[in-house]
C-alpha cells in the first residue's frame, strides 16, 4: 500500500501566457508608480519583485514546459521582470532626491535665530535669603552650623530651659513623632541648633543658623505648617546686651540699608534672661512723618516686629555644659519668611511655598 504523496505541492501553477505576464507587469508598475515615499516602494518592491511575488513564481514554473513554450516564456517574463526592475530603479532614485530635498528643507537651521532665549529656571527666594543671612555674620567671622528637622525633644525644649511642665511649651504648637517613647519632634524653632553648638564646640562660640521649623499651624496667607527661621548664638567672655544690639544693628543695616537700625521691647523666652522682642526699623517710611502715616509695610508704626532675642539663660548654658561663670551670651531667632514677605511685599506666604517659578524668577539669581 502506497502513503500520502508527501512530494504533492498545492501551489497552483501560475499562468504563462502574454496576458497574464502583462498584467502581472502592469500591476508592479502600477504599484511602483503609486509608491510616494522609500518605505512604501521597499514594500512594493518585496510584493512585486521578492522571491514570493507573481513574477518570481512565475518564472519558477517556466522549466516544466515544453522546450518551445519554455524560451517564448522565458522571454515573456525576462523582460517583465526586467521592466519591473528598471522601473524601481528609476523609483527609487527619484524618491531618493525627493527624500533628501524634503529633509534639507525640514532640518534647516536658522543660524540668526537667539540660542540663550531658554527658560533657566530660578533658585528660590528663600534659599537666597538663607545664604544673604549667611554672608553677613560669615563676613563677621561666624559659623554656619545646621541641625536636623527631626530632633530631640530634649534638645528642642529641656535643654532650653522648656521643662516638660513649662507652660510655653503649648505655645509651640508641635508635630509629636512616633512611636511616642523615642521622644522625637519636628522642631519647632531653629534654637535646637544652639543647643547642639554648645554641646559640641568650645567657646568662644559664634553660630548663625538658618533652617526649616514646623509647627501644627494652618495653611492660610500669613501661616504655614513649615517655615524658616534663622537662630544666632553667641558665647564668649563678657558678652552683654549691648554686643547684641550693635550685633542686630549690623544685621538689619546689612539686608535693609543703611540707617536702619532695631529696638528692643521686653518679652519673655525661657531660654534668655532677660528677653526682648526686636523690631526693625521701617525701611520704606523710615518712620518719618508724615510718610509713616499712611506707610503699608509698617502700618503707620514706624517699626515692623523682626523676631526675639535676649541674653542666654545661665540655667541653659549649664545645660549645654558651659561654664556661667566664665561664659555670658546672647542669642536670637527670627522668621526668613517673614523677613523675606515684609522686604519684598509679599502678600502671601503660600505664594513661597507652592513652587510656581513665576513667583521665583522675578527675584533674579541675587537678592
Ligand atoms: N525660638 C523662638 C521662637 O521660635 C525665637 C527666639 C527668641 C530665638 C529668642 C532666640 C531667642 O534665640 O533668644 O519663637
């Protein structure tokens, strides 16, 4: 018994004749002549050309005729084959040029035209403040030290003097983190860093040191769950309040202009004694009649509230481990935001806050 005929093709034998190789010619042409881009006449030419196309296969099934019908056919298909392959020279060629013309026209580069007219972005205006601040006490020979947000609640409040039952400590409204017995806050004021400074260095001591704080504050146009303020401290032999007056003196003039000096009213911190509320000098009325009167940084006040200050509390340089005996200091903190609101006209602390370069560019690269 004979097997399945495994040598059987199914192929149908393509048709030889004038006709049929005209119209396999004509169609090829007809596509080459459609093509309007290389991509399209790459497929044409696998379609009509290839190993596969119509005129290929039909080329295959010219050796299984009889001699005569075999050179008629030969020729019949040769020269369909050859037509269809000048023709995509030809195609190709053209749609090369067409191509390259397309392209030059495309990639042209206008060498007039501005090439620094791109956006750079700005730095923010706090950072700027922060590195101002900075400068002026550098310039006086202190040091810039930083403290981390997360810190101890020792740190934060015993050791200046905030004991666990003192009553200024509901006035910082603080941010506990957990779990609760490692004692951990979000600081809630840069004077940590204080703290910190005396613990690690020797006196004499002069630190300057500007930072993010946080408290449970609402997100509105004058408070912010995070701010910034600057802390400075001072120890040294014979320090009194008047170095921190001329100190502050110095300040104020340095971000706001000569003549622009402070004043002291009296307040209370714990970690001072005694403590004063400072306020600078208006620097657009000056305080100057009768400019003050309608003036709006000021208010008609002649004086706009800058941050505290006082003479460092012996029971906390004890505390940091400095001798009271030897050492007197002062220290002081105020808000960069505030600072940088009232200098600039901000109306809005969000307006610092919310990252829109459109409130950053206008302060330029310098302050
Ligand atoms: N830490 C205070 C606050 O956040 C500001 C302050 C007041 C800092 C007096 C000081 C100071 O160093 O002496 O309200």
């Amino acid at each position: 018994m004979s097997g399945p005929n495994s040598e059987y093709d199914p192929v149908q034998v393509t048709p030889l004749d004038e006709e049929h190789v005209a119209a396999m010619r004509d169609e090829a042409l007809a596509a080459i002549a459609a093509a309007t881009d290389l991509e399209t006449l790459k497929q044409v030419r696998t379609e009509h050309a290839g190993d596969r196309s119509p005129l290929a296969l039909a080329n295959r099934e010219i050796g299984a005729l009889p001699p005569q019908a075999r050179k008629d056919a030969g020729q019949r298909v040769g020269q369909a084959r050859a037509a269809v392959n000048q023709a995509l020279a030809a195609r190709q060629a053209e749609l090369e040029v067409e191509a390259e013309a397309r392209m030059l026209v495309e990639e042209t580069v206008d060498v007039t035209l501005p090439w620094d007219r791109t956006t750079k972005g700005a730095r923010h205006p706090i950072t700027m403040m922060h590195e101002k601040i900075a400068d002026v006490f550098v310039a006086m020979g202190w040091e810039v030290a930083e403290g981390p947000i997360v810190e101890a609640e020792w740190l934060n409040f015993d050791a200046l003097n905030l004991g666990p039952d003192h009553p200024a400590r509901t006035m910082q409204d603080t941010f506990w983190t957990e779990p609760a017995e490692h004692h951990l806050v979000l600081r809630t004021q840069t004077s940590p860093v204080q703290a910190r400074a005396m613990l690690t260095r020797t006196p004499p001591i002069y630190v300057v040191s500007p930072g993010r704080v946080f408290r449970t504050d609402e997100y509105d146009a004058t408070h912010s769950p995070m701010f910034h303020q600057v802390e400075g401290l001072c120890i040294d032999r014979g320090i009194t309040m008047a170095h921190l007056k001329g100190t502050l003196d110095h300040f104020a003039e340095s971000m706001f202009g000569e003549g622009i000096s402070t004043r002291f009213r009296p307040s209370y911190f714990p970690f001072t004694e005694p403590s004063a509320e400072v306020d600078l000098r208006c620097f657009v009325c000056r305080g100057l009649h009768p400019a003050v009167d309608d003036c709006r940084t000021c208010k008609g006040e002649g004086w706009i509230e800058w941050g505290g200050c006082g003479v460092v509390n012996p029971r906390v340089l004890t505390a940091c481990g400095v001798d009271n005996e030897r050492y007197t200091g002062f220290a002081f903190g105020m808000g960069i935001d505030r600072t940088l609101m009232f200098r600039h006209g901000v109306a809005d602390l969000r307006d610092m806050f919310e990252g829109d370069v459109r409130f950053s560019t206008p302060f330029g690269a310098d302050l």
